[in-house]
C-alpha cells in the first residue's frame, strides 16, 4: 500500500474535516465526493474511531475497507489526515482485559462502553494501542496524499485505578527520589499524614482525600501532583504511538486535537511532543468571539507562535449541550476567518455527514442526513471553500506580530481552585478571560504563552491570577519592568510555591518587592456585594464596580491607582502602579474589577506602550495580524449584528474581493462580515 511518492506542498489553506465513509455503503461515498467538489474540500481525517473495524483481536488486522477509503480519496485528488484509531477502546479488548476499563473518582471500575474510555495506565492498553498505531503507520507511511498523522483522539478525563496508582507511586519517586522530600512538598505533618514507605501512597479521589468532589481536597499538594501524573500519563500514551509511527515515517508531522482551555491536561506539558498544534472549537455560546479568540492564540502559543490547525469544527449545532443553537448566517464564515486571522492554515469539520444513530447523529454536518447540498448551511460551507480558494497561499506560515504576552498556567488553575480559604465562584477561566477580553476589545496583538516562555520581546506582560510561582517567573517579570515594560496581575498571585505550600512572607509573595505592594488581609464575598472602586491617576478617571475577592492592600512604594469606596476598607488601596527607575510599571488589580474598569486599566497599561488598537472605540470589530512571506495582512472582523463603518487604519488590497483601499478611507463592514486587507 506504501507510496512513497513525495507529498505536494501546501498552497491553501486546507480544509475539510472528519470522515467516516465506513459508516455507509459506497454509493454514498460518490455523492460525498461530488459535494466535496462544490465546497472544495481539500484535507478529509481518517480513520478516527476504527480500531474495531480495523482489529478484531491481539493478532488480527484488516485494513481492506480502510484500503478503499484511501484509495477513493486519493482518485479524488484530495489529501488526507490519517488517525491512529485509538480513541476508543473495541469491545473485545474490554472484554478480554477489563482491566483496560477506567475507575472513575468515585473509585467504581466502569464495564465497557463510550468513549475516552481506556485507563492510560494499562500496560495492555498501551501495548495494543501503540502496536495498531504502527500497523497503520507501516501501511500507509510515504502515501502521496498524506498530510499528517492525527494520535488518539480528544485525550481527557482520568483514572484512579491499581495500575494507575502504580504509576502515580513511579511518578512520585521519579519526581521526589525521596520520601523526605515528598513528605516536605506535600507538608505531611499535618493530619499525621507522614509517609514511611511508597506503597502506602494511594491515589486521592473520594475514597481518599476528598468529601465534596474534584476541587475539595484535604491535601492540595497530593491532588495537585495527581492531576499532574495523569496528564503526563496520557501524555505517554501519544508519545507510545508516535513511536511507533516513526519507527515507520521519520517526517510526517503527527499531532493529536486539544480542546482549548481544558482543565484535566496541561497543554504545555504535551507541546513539545507535538510536531504542530491542534484544537476543536466547540464555543460554549453563540457569543463567544473573545473566549474563541484567546483560545487561538493560547494554541498558537504552545508551539512558540507557529501556524496551527483547527482540527474540528462544526458548520451547523453541536449535539452534546442541553441547548445546541445553530449558527447564524455569516457566523461559520465569520469565525472560521477569525481562526485564520489567530494564526491557524487548516480549518476542518467535524463531521462530513451527518451519521445515521447514536449520540452524534444530530451534530452538525456539511452533509445532512439527506445529503442536500442546496442548503443555507452547504452554501455557507462552499462559500468558505471558495474563500480560501481565492486567498491561496497569502497567509500560509505567517506569525502574530505580538508585543503582548499574556501567561496561562494549568498549575495556577489547578492548585487555585483545589485550594480552600479563598471564593469558590471565582474559577480561574473567569477572571483570564476577564482580563484577555479587554486586551482583545482594545485590538491588542498578543501571545498567550506559558509562565516559563521567553519574555524578551514583550513590551506588556499580563498574569492574572498566577497563584502559583515556579521557576524564576518573579525574577523574568522583574525583568520586564527594569528594561522600561509593564507587568501586570491580580489579585491571589503569588500565594504559593510549585509544591502549592504558601510562602512565608507577605502576599504576593515574591512578587511583593516588583508591585510595591503587600495583602494584608483578603476578603471574599458573595458576587452580590459591590464595592465602588474609584480609579485615579495614570491617566484615569473613572469609577468601577467590584466584586467576590477584595484584597486589602498597603502600599510599599507603589502609587495608588484605585481606592475602595465601602466596607471597613474604605479609602484603602485596590489597585496599585509601581514605576521603575527605567520608566516601566508594575500594576496589581487587588480585587475582581467589572470589565469596564478592567478595559479602563488594561488601556491605560497599553497606551503608555502605544498599544492600543486602531479600531479600539468599536468592541465588536476584532483586529488582528498575521506577518510573514506573504506581507502584512490585517484582519477586520464584525463580530456585530449592525453594520460597522470605520476609516481605514492603512493602505492596501481586500484579498477576498480585490478591492484597494486607501489609509483613512470611510469602511463599512456589514454585520458578521470579513476583510483581509494585504497592507502596502
């Protein structure tokens, strides 16, 4: 089956998505092709969920459908994505090695069935799965139409089985080498929980350290390490397939679909095993640009700002939400060109046609159950198609031109939402989100990166809620402001060191001396109770409503910014600007301001950079750039349901229709309409 003809460069961006013609006679699959020539489909994945079709015990595989697959595909002209198949487990391996099955939080053995389903720890599981990975690979390895390979599938959840306190015991002393050690990370004086020996160490989970759930732990150290030693156990399952991939193929790039701002896997423990990042965007709402767009760039940022692939998304509804809304004309567009625009050069479907049972049979689809292509929601699809068409190879490879960073950190949103004493309705999504939406209102260029990335070449740096301290993050933010940056974070930052043990000092910690600041007490409330913040100087003037945490702050040196206005607290600072001797600033928001007072604070930070945006005065016409062999090109997007009219920020070509437009020119965008405009 091998060819190992070179495959063509890529041209376009490409696009297409999951198909799953096994699922229906051959007739079907010409329609399908012929639909797909419409809406010039170019890239179709493979192969997904097929272990079952593909193996039917230990030794026996059968490739003879996925051959036709292919091979259709490939008469077709179009390229493909092959999976490993192993995103869900085939009955007979449960039934033969139930052990492979999962135990949940609760500490039950699940039987077979769904899917996510195999525990990562089963050395049986690991091996069959890493063997059909490389059965696959060996057959369809130098295939011309090969574009990638596409590992599991949508890793998540957990297992608090033997075999995966095993692991955790491995794990451990990988990490600690001693029980001293260990003992000293997880403070096991309390409680009397001193360990003596290895073995007594057992998953944490309901049956262990937790009354409540997930988030309420007697012991945040233990939980924090579990969580960490499970996403290092899926990580090692891809690492296992990829293996066995190259031991096959030594070039074709191999990625797996994340799933944005998801909590269960650190993103950035996996990126450097992947050779490009990918993600399923599924947004919660049917308003969710922003969330959407900071989740682009957190996946840009995992591969150290390289081009990355929307590997799923859906042209119509989603099926797994008690409210599954369609999307409105122009929104498929709109927001497929906003993944563009964020730096991603393959945007894909899930699904191709819609399938006939079970629990996806509803999801959206370019083919519906009838295989229409006279559709509102085809001829949306095309229209797309035909877009990236047009636009060839104009953004292929380009980088986002950031002087923005913001830091994203899973230990952070772990270890603050595991821990007790602090707001349980202030979740770490919140308040990042809070903060990334007034970067992004103010058509800010930014990269969201981990806390250990590099932050030379950023002017601003933005960490709210970084509860957590590793490395030498305090000295790096100290950096920024001594060569004339900004840094700016929140409240609860800099409580606790990586063993989630609080420092013994003043909070922040050892972000104290960078903010001039020290907490002297913290108050949570409910998010009914409003403080009025007054915001004064560094070019502000305003009032802003807060709510849920109020740190009480005493300046050391820093300038007060914002004052509380009620409570015991009154007229005491809430936020605070630091100056460097070298001119930078470092700024601490000591309580959960409404997003107007962020957007007022954050613009205030931007302007003394020259950073704000050029269209920062319309909220919903999001502005964005992508820079590389191809020029500059800026994106506009309305976001709107009202047509937008602006003057034109520079000079150059829409790409999507040819026209030229000039620097100041009147613009008018309609509502959840695009412009591409090559600059110059």
């Amino acid at each position: 089956m091998t060819d190992t003809t070179e495959p063509a460069p890529q041209t376009k961006i490409l696009y297409g998505g999951d198909y799953n013609p096994e699922q229906w006679p051959r007739e079907v699959w010409e329609l399908d092709h012929a639909a797909f020539d419409l809406a010039a489909i170019d890239t179709l994945t493979l192969g997904v969920f097929d272990w079952a079709l593909l193996s039917s015990g230990e030794d026996e595989y059968d490739f003879t459908l996925l051959d036709a697959i292919v091979a259709r595909v490939a008469e077709s002209g179009r390229r493909f994505v092959m999976a490993t198949a192993t995103g869900a487990l085939p009955p007979w391996l449960a039934h033969q090695h139930p052990e492979v099955n999962r135990t949940d939080f609760e500490g039950r053995r699940h039987v077979y069935g769904q899917r996510h389903n195999a525990c990562p720890s089963s050395p049986v599981f690991r091996r069959l799965a890493a063997r059909l990975a490389g059965k696959i690979a060996e057959r369809y390895a130098g295939h011309p139409g090969l574009v990638a390979w596409h590992i599991g599938n949508e890793y998540g959840g957990a297992c608090y089985c033997e075999n995966c306190a095993a692991g955790f015991r491995v794990w451990l002393r990988e990490k600690y080498v001693t029980l001293d050690r260990l003992n000293e990370a997880w403070n096991a004086t309390f409680w009397s929980h001193t360990f003596t020996d290895w073995a007594e160490i057992v998953p944490p989970n309901m049956l262990s350290e937790h009354w409540r759930g997930p988030n309420h732990t007697a012991f945040q150290g233990i939980t924090l390490d579990y969580l960490r030693f499970m996403s290092d156990a899926m990580l090692q399952n891809f690492i296992d397939e990829k293996a066995a991939i190259r031991e096959h193929d030594a070039a074709t790039p191999a990625t797996t679909n994340f799933m944005g701002m998801y909590r269960p896997i650190d993103y950035h423990r996996w990126a450097e095993h992947l050779d490009f990042a990918s993600w399923d965007n599924y947004p919660p709402t049917d308003r969710s640009e922003a969330r959407m767009a900071f989740t682009h760039d957190l996946m840009r940022g995992l591969k150290g700002g390289d081009p990355f692939w929307v590997m799923e998304q859906t042209p119509t509804i989603t099926a797994s939400r008690d409210i599954n809304p369609v999307k409105r004309p122009g929104v498929l567009r709109l927001w497929s060109w906003q993944s563009v625009a964020h730096g991603a050069d393959a945007v894909l479907y899930f699904q191709m046609r819609q399938s006939r049972g079970a629990c996806e049979k509803y999801h959206g689809a370019v083919l519906d159950h009838a295989g229409r292509t006279d559709t509102r929601s085809f001829r949306e699809v095309a229209q797309l198609g035909a877009d990236f068409s047009r636009v060839g190879s104009a953004v292929l490879g380009a980088r986002t031109p950031a002087r923005v960073a913001f830091l994203f950190d899973w230990d952070s949103w772990w270890a603050s939402e595991i821990t007790d004493g602090l707001n349980r309705t202030v979740t770490y999504p919140q308040v990042v989100l809070g903060y990334h939406r007034a970067l992004w209102e103010a058509g800010v260029q930014l990269d969201v990166v981990a806390v250990d990335a590099p932050l030379d070449g950023y002017d601003v740096v933005v960490a709210p809620l970084l509860h957590l301290l590793k490395g030498d993050v305090a000295s790096r933010l100290r950096a920024v402001v001594d060569r004339g940056g900004s840094v700016v974070s929140s409240f609860l930052s800099g409580r606790v060191d990586v063993d989630t043990n609080a420092f013994l000092t003043d909070a922040p910690g050892p972000l104290a001396p960078l903010f001039g600041v020290r907490v002297e007490e913290t108050d949570s409330l409910p998010a009914e109770t409003v403080n009025r913040i007054a915001l004064r100087g560094a070019g502000l003037d305003t009032v802003a409503d807060a709510r849920s945490v109020f740190e009480v702050l005493v300046a050391e040196g820093a300038e007060v910014i914002g004052t509380y206005g009620d409570d015991f607290y009154a007229g005491s600072p809430a936020v605070t600007r630091n100056a460097s001797e070298a001119g930078g600033s470092a700024w601490y928001v000591g309580t959960l301001l409404d997003q107007g007072g962020l957007s007022a604070v954050l613009r205030a930070v931007l302007a003394e950079h020259g950073l704000v945006g050029p269209y920062a005065d319309e909220p919903e016409l999001e502005f964005a750039v992508r820079d590389g062999g191809g020029g500059r090109i800026a994106f506009l997007l309305n976001h709107a349901d009202a047509a937008v009219t602006v003057e034109a920020h520079a000079s150059g070509t829409d790409v999507l229709t040819g026209l030229a437009i000039a620097a100041g020119e009147s613009l008018t965008l309609a509502p959840k309409d695009v412009v591409v405009l090559r600059e110059g």
